[in-house]
C-alpha cells in the first residue's frame, strides 16, 4: 500500500464502474492517497464486496452508469456522507459492436452513444451540481481509449465515441475553467475482462508495441491520480495516452525498416 499523500486528505472523488478492472484500480489508488471515494457498479454484491476490498473511507452504491437517478443517488450519497464532492472519474464504457461500423444496428448505435458519451456529460453535470469546484480546484477525468486517436479498427463505433469523449473533455475544459479542470486517459489495451479477446493473443500482439507488455489497471490509475491530483493544477483540456505506445507502431516500423 502505498503512503497519503497531501492534496489528497479531505478530497472526495466518485468513481464509476469501479467494481472492477480499471476502475477498481483507480479507486484503489485514490482510497490509497487518502481520498474519501464513492465506486458504482450496476450490480449490488459486486459494488458491495469492492468497496468493502478498499482501504480508507469507501462508498459501494449499485446503479448502471446510464441511469440518471442513479447517478443522482450516488451524488445524494456522497453529499450525505462527505458534503461534497471534489473528483469525477468517468471510467465506465461499453463496446457492443465489433465489425463494420456500415453494419451496426440502431440499438447498439444508441446503447454506446448512451454509455461512452451521454453518461459522462450526465454525470459531469450532477457532480457540479453536489459541490464540484467549489474549491477552485474540482477535477474530472474521463476515460477515453487509444482507439479515439486513429479509424481503421474493428471496433469503429467505440472509437468514434471516444474521439467524442475527447472533444467533450477539452470543450468543458474550457467552460468549466477555472474552478474544474476536465482531463482524459485514453488507455491501449488493459489485462481486464473487456479486454480478453485481445490479451488472449499474447506476444502475437504485445511484442509489436515499443514498451512489449499488456497494460495493467494501476498503469491507468497512475495516469488518473496525476490528472486527478494537485500535481498537475496547470494542466486542463489534456488527453494523455497511455498504451505502451502502441499508436507509434506505424511509426517504429518506417524507423526500423529504414534503419532509423
């Protein structure tokens, strides 16, 4: 376990879809820091035995991220607890479609856009409204994914969504400034549940990358608790990849070949 750092006593963040992988990660090192942290899930047992696996003063509540009650619930809950609320991680996100974008039904068109998009504004709007950046110095990060950055993959919708999410991020960067800074992680390809077709492929895929590995939730949570943090108070608008720079294969491979 890792020390409180200060900056962090007193600081409370909402983490959603956080029963697990990625998100359980970036709780846990919150929690870790010394922040006071609300996770959801959409499952009561899940969200109920995560929070009860973090140290520090922790909150489990049960809603799907797309449920705008719920999320009000959540923020009731933090504002009951804690009084307010200094951190948002918009971490949930869903991949229904993988194929041709030309082919995808209008049910899992809706459901992404609801997820990957809508939420996080939902979300970003009820957090403000329990207390974020009453300070000065709320902070929300959005999770975002290296597939926002180029098209031509096999999940186009997602990827569409997230270059969305990243608009939106530096576009309440500048409205919400100076008193919330928005920021997004757009991760490559993590050792979680989502990400099993991927990691079942081992080194066919991982030795392509310049840093040869899967990534790991607390990579992520490293990124998050800076964005998160005092440590980055000058930074707003920012979308920081973090995929073991995956996205530079085009690139290695033109130095490689021309002995670069």
């Amino acid at each position: 376990m890792i020390a409180p750092e200060d900056g962090w006593a007193d600081r409370v963040a909402v983490v959603t879809g956080a029963s697990r992988g990625i998100g359980h990660g970036i709780a846990r090192r919150l929690a870790e820091r010394g922040a006071s942290v609300l996770i959801t899930s959409r499952k009561e047992d899940a969200v109920r035995a995560a929070a009860a696996a973090l140290p520090g003063d922790v909150l489990g509540v049960a809603t799907h991220v797309a449920d705008e009650d719920g999320a009000r619930r959540c923020f009731a809950a933090a504002v009951d607890r804690w009084g307010h609320v200094d951190v948002l991680v918009n971490n949930v996100g869903v991949n229904v479609h993988i194929g041709p974008t030309i082919g995808i039904a209008k049910v899992a068109w809706d459901k992404t856009i609801e997820v990957n998009l809508w939420a996080p504004l939902t979300w970003t709007r009820l957090a403000l409204q329990a207390g974020l950046g009453r300070s000065g110095t709320g902070a929300v990060v959005n999770v975002s994914s290296n597939l926002s950055l180029a098209a031509g993959g096999p999940s186009g919708v997602y990827g569409l969504t997230k270059a969305a999410l990243n608009y939106l991020t530096q576009q309440l960067a500048v409205e919400l400034a100076p008193d919330v800074r928005v920021n997004a992680v757009a991760p490559g390809v993590i050792d979680t549940d989502m990400a099993a077709m991927l990691v079942a492929q081992g080194d066919a895929l991982s030795k392509q990358w310049p840093l040869p590995r899967f990534g790991r939730p607390i990579d992520i949570a490293d990124a998050v608790e800076f964005l998160a943090g005092p440590r980055s108070s000058w930074m707003t608008g920012q979308i920081i990849v973090v995929d073991g720079g995956a996205r530079l294969v085009g690139a290695k491979e033109l130095l490689d070949r021309d002995g670069g």
